[in-house]
C-alpha cells in the first residue's frame, strides 16, 4: 500500500461548520470521479498498528484538472478527535492519503442520471457533475436533488441548472418535500439513481426507489461491491 504525505494548500469555509481542504497533488497520484480515499492526520502510523481514531474515509470533490485534492467535511462544535485535530489544520500542514477507490463512478449508459444526497454528501457528487459537463456524451440528462435542513446548501454556483447541458438541480429542506420529489423522479423506470448520505439516509432511499419499482441495479451507492446486499436487500424494513 502506497502513502502519499501531501499537504494542505487552501482552506475553503464552504458554509458554517463545513470546511474544504485543498491538498497539493502527489506525483503519481490519480484519481476519478466519485472517488473516496483514506484520509489520515500526521502521526496516524507512528505505532506498531495504525492509529484509526486518525484515519477517515472521505470523498474527493475535485477533479484531476482542478490541480488540487479536496475534501470538504462537516465539523461541528462537539466532534471527534480526528475532526478536533482537522479543524486546529492549517495551510501547508501535511496530511496523507491512501487506499484511493471509485464506487460511483459516472456510467455513460443513455440513460438519465439522478443525484439524491443529503447535506455534506453532495460533495461527492460535484466531481461527477464537472465531469458530465466536460463530457456528456452517452448521459441522456442528469437531475441533481439535495436535502439540507440547515439550508446552508453547497456549491451552488454548480448545482444551479443548466438547460443547455440538460442540467436540472434542486435544493429541499425537509422530508416530506424531498421524498415526495424521489418519488416522481422514479417515475423513469430505466434511469440510474445515485444515493450519497448517512447509512439511514440510504436505505430510506432504497426502500422509496423500490417501492417505485426500481430495482438494485438502477442503485448506486458509494460502498463497497461487498457491502452493497446489506443495503438492497429487498426485505428492507426501517
């Protein structure tokens, strides 16, 4: 396994409590859309055994022409040990990445893609909207649906609607508002759905989108291949 130490050139306050880190690239790192990585602090690997309390899985929200990693995280006033020690971080502070990895990546089948994520999930989903709007071809249009409560949404200069790339992107605040949406997107039983949130969040989707008729195949989630029949098991109960 190859640990690639980079460090820290930009801090971005994206929204309160939510925080973008804007890592150099490392020679010979690479990475697409939809990716995730292992993001550790310093001193993660000192001990004979690693050290997890100083490792998180994160998305990476750039893509390679952006010339810089981001990681964009929620962090609240009352948060972990890893988050306490993320938040003290500043520019040119060295952090690691490893054990980098697409589950979502875009699939290119004429189909229409939909993007359903809750708050800070959203981030995944910026790098596969650029790619799309770099290259459309084989995507017959793409929906971008994203709920926050707290309504301070993220990147809205590019999850705003595009008509000309057949780009539609919406913001919600509540669940009622947001599952009824899900439900008239699923009236296109051929398209693809990509879920991003909290494990809950997901297998809410999950069983709305089956309900509609969807099937797990229709499903993207950012899990791993293995860990997928624990959340598209059709006997899902919430």
């Amino acid at each position: 396994m190859q640990i690639y130490w980079t460090k820290i050139n930009k801090i971005i306050e994206e929204a309160p409590e939510i925080k973008t880190y804007m890592l150099d690239c490392p020679e010979g790192f690479t990475w697409e859309e939809g990716s995730h990585t292992h993001f550790a602090l310093e001193g993660f690997n000192a001990g004979d055994k690693p050290n997890r309390s100083l490792i998180r899985h994160m998305s990476i929200t750039t893509l390679p022409y952006e010339n810089s990693i981001g990681i964009t995280t929620r962090i609240r006033e009352q948060c972990s040990e890893f988050k306490t020690l993320l938040q003290n971080l500043e520019v040119g502070n060295e952090v690691a990445i490893f054990k980098t990895h697409s589950n979502v990546p875009l699939k290119r089948e004429d189909k229409n893609v939909y993007l359903l994520s809750s708050g800070v999930g959203l981030a995944t989903f910026r790098p596969l909207v650029l790619d799309y709007f770099e290259r459309g071809n084989n995507v017959n249009q793409m929906h971008s649906l994203n709920i926050d409560s707290s309504k301070d949404f993220l990147f809205t200069h590019i999850f705003e609607s595009v008509p000309d790339k057949k780009f539609t992107s919406q913001f919600v605040d509540n669940r009622k508002d947001y599952y009824q949406e899900v439900r008239n997107l699923a009236t296109d039983k051929n398209g693809l759905f990509y879920v991003v949130g909290s494990d809950e969040f997901l297998m809410q989707n999950i069983e709305v989108l089956n309900e509609q008729g969807i099937n797990s195949e229709q499903i993207m989630l950012d899990k791993h291949e293995q860990e997928r029949p624990a959340f598209l098991s059709l006997d899902l109960s919430i």
